[in-house]
C-alpha cells in the first residue's frame, strides 16, 4: 500500500495547510509524560465532540461502528480519532494515556489499530480493499479492531463503492473512522450510516496554550504562531518550531500588499510557484527514497538490481512519487493562499471597523496602509478572487496561471 501510511500518524510536512495534524511523532506531537486529561489532553477547543467519544466508549454508552469525524484543517480530527482509538483499547477503559495500550495506540504501534492516511491526490480501490479485508480480522490483542481513514474525502465514487458493504456490516469487534473537512466530502451511501461527530476551529488562545504546555514554546512565538496559523494545530507547531517559517510568511504578506503592477505579480507569482514545487519536491523524494528502499529489503534486493519481474512495481513507486509532489504543491500554494486571504480579511476589518484583534499583527502598517488606500468593496472582490483560485487548483487548472491571474489582479486593485 504504497499510498498509505499504516500506523503512523500525519507528518507535518509541506501540505500542512490541508492536512490535520496536531503536531508530529506521537499524536499531537506529546512527549513521553501525559497530562492530567490522558489522550485527550492535546484534542483541544474541542469539549462537546471528547463529551461525545468519551460517553460512547463508557459501558453505559452506545458504540458506534462506524464514525465520520469532520472539520477545517487543523482542527485535530485525526488527532481526536487517535485519542478515541486509544480510549477503546484503554486498559482502564478510560483513555488513562498511562497505560499500554494508549502508549502503543498513541504512538501508532498498536496490532489492533490501523491508522491511513494518504500525501496523493487520491485513495486507490486497492488500497481500500486492504483494509477491508484489515477490518474482517478479530483483534489480536485490544478489545476492538479500530480502522482510521484520514482524508477519507480523498476516496474516488468507486472506492466509496468498495468500502460500503464494510461500513454497512461490519465485523462486531471492528470500528470505523473516516476524518474529512465535511460531511458532504463523502458519498451520501456512506455519510447516512456514520455517526457524526463535527470539531470546530479552536481559537488562538487555546492553541497558543498547548504550544507552551506541550512543545515548550516561548509565550511570545506561542501567541504569533497560533494567531498566524488561525487555530491550524499543525501549521502553528510548524511556525513555532521551524526557523524562518514565520519570518517568511510575513515577508509574503509584505509583497502582496506592495504589488503595483502586471509585471511584479506574473515575477512574484512565479518566485512563489517556484518555491513550493522545490519545498514539495524535497519530501516527495525523500518519501519516494524511503519507500524504495522498503521495498528492495522486502523483496531482499541488496545490490539495487531489479529483476525484471518487480520493475512494474518499482515504476509504481515512480509513479506515486509523481502524484505526491502534484498533491504537495497544491497544499504549498493553498497554505499561502489561506495567508493572502487573511491579510486582505485584517484589510477589510479595518475598513470596516470592526475592532477585531488583526491576525498579521506584524504587518499592521502595511495593512493600514493599504485599508486606507482601497474601498471594502475592492477587497471583498479580492476575497472573494482568492477563494476563486483556491478552487481553480484544486480543479486542476495550472498552478502558475491561477496564482500570476490572482496577484495581477491584487497588483491591479491596489495601485
């Protein structure tokens, strides 16, 4: 299943934009000591959906087989779904986090649960079969066998197709959990037979909180990074963490508001498509490197010469390392699409006079600069023209035409 990671949770890596991770390594990224909330200590701004798993799992509560867990990126679905896998497999039945079987779930080696999750742009039937076939199996050791599908919104109809007559009847022992942004991501055959369980965006007080609590991150870089991130988990932790991440983010808010003509926008555009096709290409290969070395140890290949009955399955390692940079650059490019629109979102509210606190805190001069430049209805239609050419590339239109079109536009407006 050379999509999938089995048993691994979401790396924070260049999609951090469209991925759900709470942090990294462990779930949430917590190191070896667990608070006082046990697994459930980094699913954060989350009280009525832990309520909800919680019950589920006590003994007087009614378990669901299968469950769909849904909310905006970085909200922690996959993290909320761990934490409700490890609570299921919890020695004490109670997500203690001390245990061994929270330990094992937490850290992605529990036999009994199989953690999915896809950097391409789609889920394939075959991957899906496999883990039908996973679901059919007794636990080895838990008392449930949990299944969690991360970005389970990346399934084609005909994989949907594949995975229905699981979800419809499931083996007693076996639980479903299929984390997408929304309910309407999924096909309706599926959707009507999950439990429902919705997160919202935690705000940046908490998030800025669970950095300095579980990453140990100043109080001042927590604070930027969170309200930077706009409650994204992942993408906070990677501000935070990763040196220059935010430096830069700002400095791209600078040249978006200092664009004044076609020819800045088509050179910025370009510098920008340019960056995150070399960001994405460096974790494709590094993937591509380790899977292919995976590969050649399980078909016990030690001189890197490949026979020619396997090189049909070496040209598909090839393949989907093609498809992940195609994915990875989309999740790139939206990362700093979600950006712009914040910015020019801090434009209106000042023009507007809203008194809300502004999430570019660090360009404020330039954002009151440019609200005194332009009328709210210039930028409501650049609002709106940023969310246009979000859904042109995730429609597959070019990346350099719908990113030179936008900032032309911005260049334009803002002269």
């Amino acid at each position: 299943m050379t999509a999938t990671r089995l048993g691994t949770p979401g790396a924070d890596g260049p999609g951090a934009a469209g991925a759900d991770s709470g942090g990294t390594g462990a779930v949430g990224g917590r190191s070896s000591s667990v608070p006082a909330d046990g697994v459930w200590a980094d699913v954060v701004g989350q009280e009525a959906a832990v309520s909800q798993f919680r019950r589920a799992a006590s003994p007087e509560g009614s378990l669901a087989q299968a469950w769909l867990v849904t909310g905006p990126p970085g909200s922690g679905r996959s993290t909320a779904a761990r934490a409700f896998a490890a609570t299921l497999q919890c020695e004490q039945a109670s997500g203690c986090g001390r245990c061994r079987a929270c330990r094992t779930t937490l850290a992605g080696t529990h036999p009994d649960v199989t953690v999915v999750a896809t950097d391409k742009l789609s889920i394939a039937k075959e991957e899906v079969r496999a883990l039908v076939m996973t679901a059919q199996r007794s636990p080895a050791t838990g008392r449930h066998r949990v299944v969690i599908v991360e970005d389970a919104d990346r399934m084609t109809a005909g994989t949907f197709n594949v995975l229905l007559k699981s979800i419809e009847e499931p083996p007693p022992s076996t639980v479903w959990m299929l984390c997408a942004p929304s309910a309407e991501d999924l096909a309706p055959t599926i959707r009507s037979r999950c439990r429902l369980v919705t997160l919202s965006v935690p705000s940046s007080a908490v998030v800025a909180e669970l950095l300095q609590r579980r990453d140990g991150v100043d109080e001042d870089l927590a604070v930027r990074a969170a309200r930077a991130a706009q409650g994204h988990i992942g993408l906070a932790l990677r501000y935070a963490t990763q040196q220059g991440a935010l430096a830069a983010r700002e400095e791209s808010a600078r040249t978006l508001l200092s664009l004044r003509g076609a020819g800045q926008a088509v050179l910025a555009a370009q510098a920008l498509v340019d960056r995150a096709t070399a960001e994405a290409k460096e974790h494709a290969d590094l993937v591509a490197v380790e899977e292919k070395q995976r590969f050649l140890r399980s078909a016990g290949i030690e001189d890197g010469k490949v026979p020619p009955s396997l090189r049909s399955q070496v040209r598909q390692l090839e393949e989907d390392a093609k498809r992940r940079q195609t994915r990875l650059v989309r999740d790139v490019l939206d990362r700093y699409l979600l950006d712009a629109h914040s910015v020019l979102r801090d434009v209106l509210s000042r023009q507007l006079g809203t008194g809300s606190e502004l999430v570019n805190i660090d360009v404020a001069p330039e954002i009151e600069r440019t609200a005194a430049q332009v009328s709210g209805q210039i930028t409501l239609g650049l609002l709106e023209a940023v969310q246009g050419a979000r859904e042109r590339i995730s429609g597959n239109v070019p990346p350099l035409l719908a990113i030179e079109a936008l900032l032309a536009r911005i260049a334009v407006s803002l002269r």
